[in-house]
C-alpha cells in the first residue's frame, strides 16, 4: 500500500504501478528494477519542470503583491494629504 500511496504522490498512474507490481510477482524483479527507473527518470523530469514553472509563477506574484502594496501606500498618502 506504501508503494502505490508513494507512486501516486510522484503522479505514476494506477495501471503502471499495477503493471511494475505485477512483475515483481511474477519473479521478474531485475526486469521491475529496470523499468521502474526507466519510467521514473522522464516523471522526475516533469516534476522539476513543474517546481520550476510554480517558482517562476510565485515569484512574479509576489512581484506583483508588493507593486500593488506600493500602490496602496501611495494612494493613501495622497489621501491624507488632500484631506
């Protein structure tokens, strides 16, 4: 269960870690060891993309966030200042 709960969480479908699985049952280990890897080096790969593009995302809003902060902070310094 550990394992499909981890496979899930690194976004492998259901039916590739039934498949991995399966081989491990059928004897087949080094062949499971083998593909396994094969299937989890492009998945990593995707993943790192994905950080890279979510960082890339919160770093522009933030930008963004402050701009507008500064934004209020002028605005209610010329409110005041006209009061």
């Amino acid at each position: 269960m550990k394992l499909v709960l981890r496979g899930q969480g690194y976004g492998f479908k259901l039916e590739e870690m039934r498949y991995l699985l399966n081989l491990y049952d059928q004897g087949k280990q080094e062949q499971q060891v083998v593909e396994a890897y094969e299937a989890g080096v492009p998945r990593l790969e995707e993943l790192k993309q994905t950080r890279w593009r979510l960082d890339e995302t919160i770093a522009d809003l933030e930008l963004r966030l402050f701009e507008c902060l500064e934004l209020i902070e002028l605005l209610h310094t010329r409110q005041r200042a006209t009061a």
